[in-house]
C-alpha cells in the first residue's frame, strides 16, 4: 500500500493542500487520486474527475479511481443531481463493484458513495425529495466510515460535509434553526485541525459548517487562511467570503472574489468559456462593490455579467448572473433601470429551467415598475413571478418555492402602497419579509438581491413612522450585517422625527 508522505507530500508542489489518502492502487495512479481528491475537498468537481480518470487508466485494477469518479457526479450542497450525472454516477459505482475493493476501508468507502447513487425506496415524487433522501443515505453510510476508522481525516470530513448538506435539506418556513447538525460538523473538523493544519477539507467544510450570521465568527481565522492553502484554486479562493459577507467585510469580500474571478479566467479555453465559478465570484463582487459605494468597479462588474458567453448549466451560475444584475439596480434605487431589466439575459442558459433565477428579473423589474409609477408592468411582473413559484411548487422545490414567493408579495407590496393602499402594503410588505426571514440564504447567493425587511423599513421611513422603521432596519441588519442602504436607513430613522406622510 501506497502512502502520500512517500512522495513527500505532492500535494503541496500542486498548490491544493496536503491530501494523505492511502489505497491499494499503484503509485501513479494514487498520486492522480490524491490531487483528484484535493480537488474534489475544494468542490472542483470538473477539475478533479481528470485526476480519478487518469488513475483509471494508470491502474486498471484500482477500484478507488472509480469511486472518486463516481465521487465527483453528484454536488450535494448546490443543488439535485441531474438525471444524466446520477446515470454516469451509478456507472462507476458499478465499476468500482466490478472490480472490487481491495482493504475493508475501501470497500467503506465504495459503499458510502453507493448509499447516494442507489435509488431510494420508496421512489419520491419529485427531484427534491429524492435529493433529501440519497443526503440522507449518504450521511448515515459516511457516518458508519467515520466512526470505523477515527483517524481518518478524509472519512471525517465527508460526514461533517453530508450533516451539512442534509441540514440544507430541511429549511422550512417560520421553522427557527438550532444549527445542530451545523455544530456537529463544525466540532468534527476543528477536532482534526491540530494533525492536519492544511487538509483542504477541513478549511472548506468549516466554513460551510459556520455559514450563518450566528455562527461565522468562529470560521474567520480559517477564512483567512484558506488562501495560503489554495492559492491558484478558483473555489478556496472564494469561500472565504461566505464567512466575510456574513460579517459585513466588504473590503475583504471584494479582494477575495477579484482574485478567484482572475483565477477563474485563467482557467477558461480560448473561446472563452466561462465556468459557473466565474460568475459566483462575480455576483459575490457586486454586492461587495455597492455596499462600498464603488459604483465605477459595480458597472464594470455589471459589464462583465452581461458580456458571460456560453456558461455551464449549474442552477447557481443562473441564480448568480441574475442576481448581480438586480442588485446593481435595486441597491442604487435606479428604479427606472430596475424596471428596463431585461429578463433572461445574457442569453446563455435555458433560463426556463432555473424559475428561482428568472423570479430575481422580475422582482426587480416589479419594484422598480411600482417605484415609478407604471403599475400595469409591475403587476405583470408580479404574475411572472407568481407562475415561478407555482413551477417550483410543480417540483416541490420547497425552499426556492418559499423565498420566491416572499419576492411576489414584496413587489404586490409595493403595488399597494403605491397606489395609496397604505395599511394594506405595509402590512403584506411585512408578512412577505416575515417569510423571507424565517429562511436563511441559499449557499448560492452572497445575499438577498434586497432584503424585504431593508424594503419595509423604506416604506416605513416614507410614511414617518420612525420608530417601525427603526425596528425593521436593526432586524435586516441582525441578517445581513452591515449594509449600506439599511446602515442609511437606520441613521435616518434614529435622526428623523416622526412626519406622516414623508416621501
């Protein structure tokens, strides 16, 4: 059997972290498992099935190359995995079995990788709950390797990542999160850090652990320190930020996604073929750049969405490329610019299929229509949005069918209280922020495009009731720290005496 430390830590010469993975494959093929394997702990799933395919060729007999394959097919914290994948997924497990395990650790693995692939039974009704139910399945058989050999840090950190991801599982509305499952996982990998201070995993799956406006203090040191580990890899030089935009750093937040943005573009073809990574980072840039108030490096970064020539499909990269869009608009008060999105744009997805990215168009394009003054836009863009929340329920999409719905009442809000339904739009502005509140953000997204409770302080401000408006912009702030237009919001409401009326 092969160890890592043999070749004295490769890892370390290709910049990704130290991976020490042991099998029975030769050696060749261990060193491609291992980089793969680094790879695959900075969720470059792309980037690492290469490696586990070389390690195919190199050792035909090694059945761990396929289960890295098989490994690299499913995203369990973004989104369900698509048919074609969970076909091509199964294929290797099969190859795996095929060959078979060569050490009772391997065959663990294997089998932890087989929980997920293998249809659940009862089948469920929709992507959704199928999801749900193979997380869960990974989760307990990623357990069972983690509790048979202790010392395995990679066991360690696959079950802390699956707890992770079958909490994202379970977001329900108005349903308070104790972030159990969050803080098990946190506790596992800051138990493993000590033996292991540049295992990619664990520096990745913290931050995830701890990404919640409760929790992600105690990720800031990791944050910090990911870079040193991955200073080439587009994703670790990214998730820092998901710590930092729970915080408010938005100096940090910028730099830290410029650099995974230029890495990303580094790693395009010649034809310029942008990865999802690129316009994550992205999205992550514009709403750093307009909580500085840097609306020169905002319209640059606005440019570059909207100049995105052919993207992989990923759900993420279509919540993304609309996000940025709407916030640039939406957090300068262009409500004018707002309403003139166009939707579906850049043309480089099938948008039809991603209804949670193509409600952001139009939630923009609604407030902005109801800010100025041209309801009959502002109800069709209402209505578009409501056919995307019945097309997520269509899917029993829960999550995205909840926060989605949440943008519908806002932008029917505003509607309301624009026409002079004071009550009425204060009060649905209020529930729909309620809903949005009860859920926390999606890994996808840096943040809301506007947080409606941001929203119902603004219309509280309007209408002089500063003490309501001062209450709602601490709550959005409690969220989403340090926001510019609520930190604004805020300081007028605390200086302002009442004035009914007020626009």
């Amino acid at each position: 059997m092969h160890m890592a430390g043999e070749q004295g830590m490769h890892a370390e010469k290709h910049q990704h972290g130290v991976v020490d993975f042991p099998t029975s494959c030769n050696a060749v093929a261990q060193q491609e498992i291992e980089t793969g394997l680094a790879h695959l702990h900075h969720m470059m799933y792309e980037q690492a099935r290469p490696h586990f395919e070389a390690a195919a060729m190199a050792d035909p007999a090694c059945a761990m190359a396929h289960w890295g394959i098989a490994m690299t097919r499913f995203q369990p914290l973004w989104h369900p995995t698509p048919p074609e994948d969970l076909e091509r997924g199964k294929a290797a497990v099969e190859k795996a079995r095929e060959l078979g395990a060569a050490t009772d650790r391997e065959e663990a693995y294997i089998a932890a990788v087989e929980a997920f692939f293998t249809d659940p039974v009862p089948a469920r009704e929709s992507r959704s709950r199928d999801h749900e139910a193979r997380v869960r399945a990974w989760l307990d058989a990623q357990q069972k390797v983690h509790e048979a050999y202790p010392e395995d840090v990679d066991a360690a950190a696959f079950y802390a990542l699956a707890e992770v991801c079958y909490a994202m599982t379970q977001f329900s509305p108005h349903q308070e999160r104790d972030f159990t499952r969050e803080k098990r996982a946190g506790e596992i990998i800051e138990s493993y850090f000590e033996d292991h201070p540049e295992h990619p995993g664990l520096f990745h799956y913290l931050i995830h652990a701890y990404d919640s406006p409760q929790l992600a203090e105690r990720a800031l040191e990791t944050a910090r320190e990911y870079d040193k580990l991955a200073p080439e890899s587009v994703h670790a030089l990214h998730m820092p930020s998901h710590i930092f935009v729970r915080l408010g750093y938005w100096e940090e937040t910028a730099e830290w996604n410029e650099r995974s943005a230029e890495a990303a573009v580094r790693e395009m073809d010649d034809d310029f073929h942008a990865t999802a990574h690129y316009v994550h980072a992205l999205d992550y840039m514009m709403f750093a750049y307009l909580q500085m108030g840097d609306d020169a490096k905002a319209k640059e970064t606005l440019r570059q969405v909207q100049e995105v020539e052919d993207m992989w499909g990923a759900p993420f990269a279509a919540y993304n490329i609309a996000a940025a869009q709407a916030r640039y608009y939406l957090e300068q008060r262009n409500w004018d610019g707002a309403a003139a999105l166009e939707p579906g744009m850049p043309d480089v997805l099938p948008w039809e299929n991603f209804p949670q990215a193509e409600a952001l168009f139009y939630f923009a394009r609604g407030i902005g229509a109801a800010r100025s003054g041209d309801f009959d836009q502002a109800e069709s863009d209402r209505d578009e949005i409501r056919q995307r929340v019945q097309a997520l329920r269509d899917v029993d999409d829960a999550y995205w069918a909840y926060m989605t719905e949440a943008l519908g009442k806002a932008v029917e809000a505003s509607l309301l209280f624009e026409r002079g339904r004071t009550e009425e739009g204060l009060a649905l502005m209020r529930e729909a922020a309620d809903l949005e509140d009860s859920m926390d953000k999606h890994p996808t997204t840096p943040g809301e495009v506007l947080p409606i409770r941001e929203l119902y302080g603004d219309l509280l401000a309007r209408e002089g009731r500063m003490e309501e408006a001062r209450v709602a912009f601490e709550a959005s702030l409690e969220r989403t720290p340090n926001r510019r237009q609520a930190l604004a919001g805020l300081e007028l409401a605390r200086a302002q005496p009442a004035t009914p009326g007020g626009r």
